[in-house]
C-alpha cells in the first residue's frame, strides 16, 4: 500500500513538472481539443432525432419520441438489401483494389536513382488528387461517351458504359486509384526515407537482388503503416463516396449503384425526412465502429500489431 501510494505521489509530481515545462505546447493542444469536442462530439446530441419524429417547429425535445419505428422503417424497405449490399461490394472491392496500390508505386519510385525523373513521376502520379469530384466525373463521361468517347474510339465500339449497371462498379473502383493512388503512396514514401542506408548497402555486399531488397527490407518497414492504414479504410468501408456515385448514377445502373449513402441524401434532404435519414446514417456508423474493432482485433493476431 505504502509503496502503491508513493508512486502516484511521484507520478503526480512528474505530471506537475511537465506540465510547467511544456505549458506551451500543452495550451497549443488545446485548441484542437476543444474543436474536435465542439464540432465531433457536439453534435452528437442531435443523434436522438433519429428515435424520435423530427419536427422543426417543436425542436429535438419537442418531437415525439418513436424507438426504433424508423430502423424497422428502413430494414422492411423493399430497397434495403440491395442498398446494402451495393454499399458493402463497392467498398469492399474498392478496398482490395485500391489498398495495394499505392504501396506497389512506393516500392517501385523507391528504386528510381535520378531525381529529376522521380520528381516527375511523383508530379503526374500526385496531380489527379487535386481534381474535384465533379470534374472527374465529367471527365469519365467524356472518356466513355458512346459517340466518340475515347474508349470507344480504342475499342472500336459504341457502348454506354455508364448504362450498363455491370460496369459501374468499374468504372468507379477504376477512376478511384487513378485518382488517388499516386497521393496515397506520400505517406509510404516518407516511410521508406527513413529506412537506413546501411541495410541496402550491406545487401549489396552479401549479394542480394533488388526484389529481395524490397522483400526483406522495404516491405518489413512498411508493414505497420500499412496495417494501419488497412484499419482506418477497413472503419470506414460503409462510407462509399456519396458525390462520386451520385453524379455517375443513372436510372440505367441504379441495380448497383444504388447505395446508402446516396439514398440518405434523397430522404434526408430532397424530401425532409429528417429522423429517417438519421436514423440510416446512425446504422451506417454503428456498422463502421464495429468493423473497426474486428479489423484491429485481426491486425493483432495476425500480424502481431497493437494499435495505440
């Protein structure tokens, strides 16, 4: 007991010292603090409105309070189960396509040796990222016009891709890592700066071959970033990119492009469904959360990686 009691007497101490040493920067960590409270958590009161039935004139706590009235609602929709399985297999094939990518361009700008034409390369990989959405998507539209888009033009064809609903998932996971492959590799380039030179320099002496640098040194490196970055894409596999989908979509391949994100928007803002469309988008992240903490809890195991 004595010495249990010492302990937190010398922890409060230290605490108290750093506190007076690094007050500075403690008070700059307050200021994000404070908005991530005010503008994350905040809000998080209007979360009732979606057990309630919302309305404006009477406020939150005015409305009459319904349970679960509105998840039943939306499970016994006769569009349900197709919005959710859009929503999964677009995210899920996103996921797998897209999460290798960047990593495969990391290793491979790694091994450039001129730094002009490294420089070059990471510019063209990196310029779609800061092309908005919506002229993305009016570019695929060019690109895939049926009367002289330019893929049909290579194929020799005259086909509207954008109506045929097989395509759409694609399309989207296609323009999705041109866009943002070239931006997601930065983080495992950085990664990769950091490795020390030695260890490719003692490789060379001892004989090994490029892949094999990149098999026993780079790769092993770059494994906890990417088991992280795996973790925050996995948390939020249901939040398909709503503007993206919407300005693609058609009433041609809604068979799959119809998703959740797309119809809480429609319910939500162009018909003033207020509690409904909360009420989805409350299901939305309680799936989020949970598929955080089953891809953390398979990070652990498999690979051994505590995420802090």
């Amino acid at each position: 007991m004595k010495n249990s009691a010492a302990v937190k007497v010398r922890s409060g101490r230290s605490l108290e010292r750093r506190l007076k040493d690094n007050w500075q920067l403690y008070l700059l960590l307050l200021v994000p603090v404070v908005i991530t409270i005010i503008y994350k958590y905040g809000p998080m009161y209007g979360i009732q409105i979606a057990f309630r039935d919302f309305k404006p004139s009477r406020g939150i706590t005015g409305s009459k309070w319904v349970g679960l009235d509105w998840f039943v609602r939306f499970f016994t929709s006769p569009n349900c189960a197709r919005m959710i399985k859009n929503t999964v297999l677009l995210s899920l094939y996103s996921l797998l396509w897209s999460f290798p990518v960047p990593i495969i361009l990391a290793l491979a700008l790694n091994q450039l040796r001129f730094k002009g034409l490294k420089r070059t390369v990471q510019t063209v990989l990196y310029a779609p990222h800061f092309i908005s959405t919506m002229i993305i998507c009016g570019m695929i539209r060019i690109f895939l016009s049926p009367s002289g888009g330019l893929i049909n033009l290579l194929l020799g064809t005259n086909i509207d891709f954008l109506s045929e609903s097989g395509m759409f998932r694609t399309i989207y996971i296609a323009s999705g890592i041109w866009q943002e492959a070239g931006w997601g590799a930065i983080i495992y380039m950085a990664t990769l700066s950091t490795v020390d030179t030695s260890l490719y320099e003692a490789a060379k002496v001892d004989g090994a071959s490029v892949f094999q640098r990149i098999l026993h040194i780079d790769i092993p490196e770059l494994l906890p970033m990417a088991i992280l970055q795996l973790i925050l894409s996995a948390s939020n596999l249901m939040n398909v990119g709503f503007e993206k989908v919407f300005l693609l979509q058609t009433d041609l391949n809604k068979a799959t492009s119809d998703i959740i994100a797309v119809y809480v928007y429609e319910q939500g803002i162009l018909n003033a469904k207020y509690s409904y469309s909360t009420a989805i988008g409350l299901f939305n992240t309680l799936v989020n959360i949970a598929l955080l903490f089953i891809v953390t809890r398979i990070a652990r195991k498999v690979a051994d990686y505590r995420f802090i």
